[in-house]
C-alpha cells in the first residue's frame, strides 16, 4: 500500500473511531420544572455513555429550544448554554449531570439537543412538556436506548445520575 493510501485509510479510521464513540453519548435524562423544595432546583440534564469506550465531551453544549403552547413558532433558546469544561471526560457507562447557571423555566414544550465541540448534532430529544412540579421527569427508558422516537422516553420519578428504573 502507498503511503498516501495508508495516510488516508488510517485517517479515515481514526474518523470512524470517533464518530462510533461520539454515538455512545446520549441525552438519558432530564429535569424542565423541579420541585421547588429540593435543594438544586434548577433545570439539569443527564448525560450517558452507553458505549465501551471513554468520549472526550470537552466543549460540548447543551441547549435548550422551547415553544409556548398556543404560540406557533415561538422558540425561546436558554440564554447561557450549558457548556461542558475542556478536558471532561464521560468514561464508558457513566452518568454525567450538566446544570446551568440560570433556570430554564420551561415547563412547557421543550427539545434539548446536544452538540460536540465542533457544533455537530450528537442527540436531541422529542418536544416534550413537563408542568407538573413534582419529583419526576423524562428520562429513557431502558437507559442509553436511542431509536429516536418519542416511546425511548417514560416520565418517570427522578433518578439524577443513576440508573432508570419504572416505579411499577
């Protein structure tokens, strides 16, 4: 093989590496109305490495697109993004919680979506609403199960950065 052709089957792996490790990170949880009475009673999302190999989520942001019932095309982006610190690194079947500096109030019709470092789409969640106040929220169910579909996800208690589990 030429070196130019080793040059870009090596290259073109390492790509490949990388896109199948940056897959394995997905939205597994989130909170748009906590109960008032808890003590972090902000807004957070739950972040799962579902694959076997360490991902650098180092830059990746977080934010959040919200419609108000009733208001066709109103979008209210959460000012100040949840950015993650360089160097952060989400090992293989970790949960990682991501909270912001301000509260998202959105406890209507909201989609997360989660990009890389480079700004590339890596998951998004279903428009989903949560006005209930209580101790639950949506997370998937079984955990790291993306099909994109709105079934991967259950409202359920809360299980902030541990496992999902149904209460029945």
């Amino acid at each position: 093989m030429s070196g130019n052709r080793c040059y870009a089957v090596c290259l073109l792996s390492m790509i490949c590496i990388m896109v199948l490790a940056e897959g394995s990170v997905v939205i597994n949880e989130f909170e748009l109305n906590p109960p008032s009475d808890q003590p972090y009673a902000v807004e957070w999302i739950e972040l799962l490495n579902s694959g076997e190999e360490d991902v650098d989520i180092g830059g990746w942001q977080a934010v959040i697109i919200s419609t108000v019932p009733g208001e066709t095309g109103a979008q209210f982006p959460w000012s100040g993004k949840i950015t993650v610190p360089l160097g952060t690194v989400l090992k293989a079947g970790e949960y990682r919680v991501l909270t912001g500096d301000q509260r998202w109030d959105h406890g209507f019709n909201a989609t997360v979506i989660l990009y890389d470092q480079v700004g590339n789409e890596v998951d998004r969640t279903p428009m989903l609403m949560d006005d209930r106040d209580d101790g639950s929220d949506w997370s998937r169910y079984p955990d790291g199960i993306d099909t994109d579909r709105t079934s991967d996800w259950a409202y359920i208690p809360s299980t902030r950065g541990r496992p999902n589990v149904l209460p029945y």
